[in-house]
C-alpha cells in the first residue's frame, strides 16, 4: 500500500502537496539502478563528468526563482534568503565541476620501482539531508560526491522535500543518467534506516540531530560503512570590551536569527564581557526589535515562520511564563507558525544555555576575563560555529586556538563558504563537507607498486 506525507506551508498552514513515501523495496531499487548508473559514469572520462555537472549547473541557474518561490513555501524562508540558497546551489555545482580532473592522485618516491595512487570512487552515496536548509545542504553532498565519480541517493527531509525533487528533476533536464542522482522521498525509519543497512551503499552523509546522528554512525559500524556527520550545535558570540560594540550589537540578531534560528551555526549564546554588559543590552534591544519578521514572499522580509507546527511547540516549550525574557521582537498573530525574536538572560546551568533549541531565542550571559569567556564557551559537548568580537589580534588570534570549534568568525558572523572545509569538534560531527578537499571524502586511496626491472 502506497503511504503518502502531506507538505504544509508554515507561513499559512496551507496543504501544498502530498508527496509519496519511497518503501524499503523501492529504495532497494534505487540502489540497483544506482550501481548501475555509477560503474558508467566512473568510465566516462574526467572532462566528460566536469562538462556534465556544468550543464546541471546552467539549469539549476536558469531555474534559480522557481528553486527559490518553492522553497518560500515549503520551508517558510524570506525570498532574499530562498534566493542565495539557490544561488548556492549553482556556484557549488560549477565549483566541484573542477574536481574530476583534479583528482590526480600522487607519485611516491620509493626504491625498486615506480608508486602511484588513484582516488577510486565509492560507489553508490546515501545523503540525509535536515529540513532546516533543503537544497544547499544537499548540495553539500551530491556535488562532491558526483565529481569523484560515485551515484548519489538523496532523502529529503519529510517537512520540506519539494527543492531536492525539484533539483533531481532539473539534473536529468541537464542530462545527467537519470539513475545517477536520485531523490528518494521517504520516512527516515524506512529510507534512512535502509541506506544505513543496504550494503552497495558505501557511504552516508547526515546532516541533522546528535541524537539522530549517533544512531546512524552505529548502524553505519555494522558494515564498516564511512560516515560524514554534521549534527547540533550551541555556538557562542564572544563580545570583548575592546570591540566595536555598536557593531556587534547591530550584527548579533543576524547571527542567531537568521532562517528563524533554525540553523546548526546560530550563535544562540552570546557572552558579553561584564563592564559591557548593560550597555551591550541596550544597543541590542532596538537591533532585535528591528528585525522584520512577517510574510516570507515579501523582498523585506529577514524573518519567517518556524517550519511546522510539532518543532513551534518544542521551542515555546524552552519559554514558558515566567522565563527571564529581557525582551522580545515582533511577529504576526494568525495562521503560520509565528515565533517573535526572544533574549533571554539565565543562569550559566539554565537548559535555556546547554540545550539546542533550534529557534529564535538567544541567551545573553556576561563573563569576567579571556579565560572565563574560553571555559564558558567550551562548556557544551557541541563545537560547530562561533564568533569573537575583537579589535586585538593577538587575542583574536589566542581565543580562536582555544575555542573549540570547527568554524570560527572574527567580527562577522560568517559559517560556511563552498570554498573552505566546514564541520563540527565534539559532539557537533564526523568529518568536513565543503572545501578543495571535499571529493577525496568520497573517494578511496589506492595504492599500486610497479616493479622495475634492472637492467642487465
């Protein structure tokens, strides 16, 4: 019997589509026809993949508005927002379409013979991908790993699945093998689990909770499967005294707020040195109030919904009354799952500071000195993203050594670029997507020796 899921506008709570569920049988399919598909695109020569995954750049850019309208109403992200994403779909697809004639493997001096190796593909990938971001971070996966030559599965998040189909339907338009790149729409106890178990799938790339993730590196050991895993966060904004506060005030909503604080990087701590304290607030209060949170379609718009109705509960569930609220931003009352900017100022061991809430709340926390900041802000098994606000190198340079974290911004705010390596310390991930490195994380080293004769 054919199960289906039903995709909800979050700014609306309007039914959008009923998408059919993939079944363990299908997915078993799928991999079929993806082994298939990838020994033939392993064959085809380097230039060939590269013009290919061009062409599928070409297309994702011609389709760059309708990528962004539909991710506005599945996912409730303000057009601006849905735009880039798009976007940066596009520029990683043309960036890793350089790769497969870049992977060239190394010569090794060794004695009695010449040494060389090839980055072999794996084969057949399984990407699971979050509802938070939908199609760059599944962009994330597929692009690399198509360029060292493997087939790629693909399971969207069952909240927000339209672009990732979108995006299989558009690579076949750029013809790619229509078995090559497949989106398997599907429940993550039947389709997850089934790439995690199925043996001809080699690899699996999880973006999501710790919770979830650690189950998945479990299954994956069954088989000695690769895993890469980009899982929680609890990020820290670290305001020295010495900084430009207006400027960090004025940046800090963005930091935390963007996409509704429904981001793996959100740097919902922030930590404000103690003499700066009162007068970081201030700045803060009208930077917060000054969000614009309202209607996702409107080109003003910096803030939508939270993406359904199940996860607006789990976040008020982190603000009940009587919570230490300094003060709120604005958010439209009727239907859509409408959540204001929040700050709040709890103790050090309140869940509010340990706990990731994935939401539009931010607590605020003051310190004394640089190591006070460094231990608070280490204090938590996550380490993904951050920032330090500073205008003094040398602390700048101490502070970014001592944090641990995988990405780390000095006065910005800034996480992730296709160019540089992006990943998690601690409990926060397994491995690095992105970067010049990404496709040798989907490729095995092999190692040939070939003996030379003397002559004689």
């Amino acid at each position: 019997m054919t199960t289906t899921s039903d995709v909800i506008n979050p700014a609306t709570e309007e039914l959008l589509r009923t998408v059919e569920q993939t079944d363990e049988a299908g997915v078993d399919d799928a991999v079929a026809r993806a082994r298939a598909a990838q020994r033939q695109w392993a064959r085809q020569a380097p230039a060939e993949r590269a013009a290919a995954l061009r062409a599928f750049a070409a297309v994702v850019d011609a389709h760059v508005e309708e990528l962004a309208q539909l991710e506005v109403a599945n996912s409730g992200h303000p057009i601006g927002n849905a735009r880039w994403e798009a976007g940066h779909v596009r520029d990683v697809l043309q960036y890793y379409s350089a790769s497969p004639e870049r992977l060239s493997g190394k010569q090794i001096p060794v004695a009695g013979g010449l040494d060389v190796t090839f980055n072999e593909p794996l084969g057949v990938v399984g990407v699971i991908t979050p509802w938070n971001f939908p199609m760059t971070i599944a962009s994330w996966g597929f692009a690399p790993a198509l360029a060292a030559g493997n087939a790629v599965l693909v399971k969207p998040a069952e909240w927000t699945p339209l672009t990732t189909i979108r995006l299989g339907e558009l690579a076949v338009e750029a013809g790619l093998p229509a078995d090559l790149f497949q989106v398997v729409p599907g429940r993550g106890s039947v389709v997850g689990e089934r790439f995690v178990s199925h043996p001809d799938v080699r690899k699996i790339v999880f973006t999501g909770s710790t919770e979830v993730g650690t189950r998945v590196m479990a299954g994956a050991a069954q088989q000695v499967k690769r895993v890469t895993l980009e899982l929680g966060g609890k990020s820290a904004n670290i305001v020295f005294d010495d900084c430009d506060l207006e400027r960090a005030a004025a940046t800090a909503p963005y930091g935390v707020f963007d996409n509704s604080g429904q981001d793996c990087c959100a740097r919902s701590r922030i930590l404000v040195q103690r003499n700066v304290f009162d007068r970081f607030m201030e700045l803060f209060e009208p930077a917060v109030k000054g969000v614009v949170v309202g209607d996702p379609r409107a080109e003003g718009t910096e803030m939508g919904p939270l993406v359904s109705k199940a996860h607006w509960e789990s976040v008020a569930g982190y603000v009940p009354d009587g919570a230490p609220v300094a003060f709120r931003g604005d958010a439209p009352t009727g239907p859509g799952y409408w959540f204001p900017p929040t700050v709040l100022t709890p103790p050090r061991d309140d869940r509010t500071v340990t706990e990731e809430i994935f939401g539009p709340v931010v607590t605020v926390l003051p310190f004394d000195h640089e190591a006070d900041a460094i231990a608070l802000a280490n204090d938590t098994p996550y380490g993904l993203s951050g920032s330090i606000w500073t205008e003094n190198v040398s602390r700048a340079l101490r502070v970014s050594r001592a944090v641990e974290s995988g990405n780390l911004s000095v006065n910005s705010h800034s996480s992730v670029r296709y160019s540089t390596p992006f990943g998690g310390f601690k409990q926060s991930g397994l491995g690095r997507e992105l970067g010049p490195d990404a496709p040798l994380s989907f490729t095995e080293t092999k190692n040939v020796f070939i003996a030379v004769q003397e002559e004689h």
